[in-house]
C-alpha cells in the first residue's frame, strides 16, 4: 500500500465516528450501526454498547465480526467510487476496572465526551474489536488487501 493510500484510509477512518458493525444473530448476518474510537496505539477500534442490544448478544456470543467505515454520500463521489473499508476481526468485552478497559474508555470518552453519562449505567461496557484482515477500497478501481497488523500501524502512524 502507498503512502498516499496509507494517509486516505487514516483519514476515512479519522473522519467518521460510525461504523456499520456486522454480527451474527442467531446464525444469520445482522447489520447494526455503532458509534466508534480507535486506540492510540491503533490496536482495535472501541464500541461503548448496551448488553440490551442484539449485537452485543451476539458478539459475547461469537466474536468474529465486521466494520464498514464509509465515505459519506454526498460528497459530489458516485456511490461506487466511495472510499470505504472493511475490517474482519474479533470483538471482545473489557473487563470492568481493567487497564484495558481504561484505555478504551479513555479514546471512546475523547472522542464521544457526551456519552459519559452513560458509561455509569449498569448494562452498558466496552468491547475492542482487533483487527485480522481487512479491505480498503480507496475508490473506484482501487482496493487492497490489508493484515491486521498493517491496518494497527496505518492508524498509530497518522493519528
């Protein structure tokens, strides 16, 4: 991947704060949406989630999921030339009063500094999704193949 490519997914990823976020619900795919936060060190996007919600269910119940961050329509792109990526990897809960879950209060809090009221509420926790693999699509004609570990480097690098 070039420099130049690097920088774009960076920035796509920067530049939205929702991601589409797949699971699988009772064994079937199911699409929800889901605000988001990168660690600083990129190692996983955070999602602040209500034990209520079917995706939740569904990640403590099986953790492979998906992200689609996508360029917003609108922007005088066509819809097929919309620079997107989409991440493969695994959703896990973090433990309430561990360094981790600081961390990923820290980034999602920094971020999303008016969901902080929510964070007291009993139902809802922090997961991190790390990377495996994923699919940058940079624009029409455009698309890469990107390991896990070279997606966490992408987003420390240009934070």
């Amino acid at each position: 991947m070039s420099p130049e490519h690097e920088a774009r997914l960076a920035a796509l990823v920067r530049s939205r704060e929702a991601a589409a976020l797949g699971t699988l619900h009772a064994g079937a795919p199911f699409v929800s949406m889901a605000p988001y936060a990168v660690l600083p060190d990129g190692s996983a996007f955070v999602v602040h989630v209500s034990r209520l919600a079917s995706h939740t269910k569904d990640m403590l119940g099986e953790p492979r999921v998906s992200l689609l961050v996508m360029q917003g329509e609108g922007e005088g792109v066509e819809a097929q030339a919309l620079a997107r990526l989409s991440v493969q990897g695994e959703a896990r809960p973090l433990a309430k009063g561990s360094v981790e879950e600081a961390a990923g209060r820290e980034a999602y809090l920094a971020r999303f500094p008016e969901a902080e009221p929510l964070t007291s509420f009993g139902d809802f926790s922090f997961f991190a999704i790390r990377p495996v693999q994923a699919r940058f699509v940079a624009g029409f004609a455009q698309a890469m193949s990107v390991a896990g570990e070279t997606l966490c480097r992408i987003l420390a690098a240009h934070r």
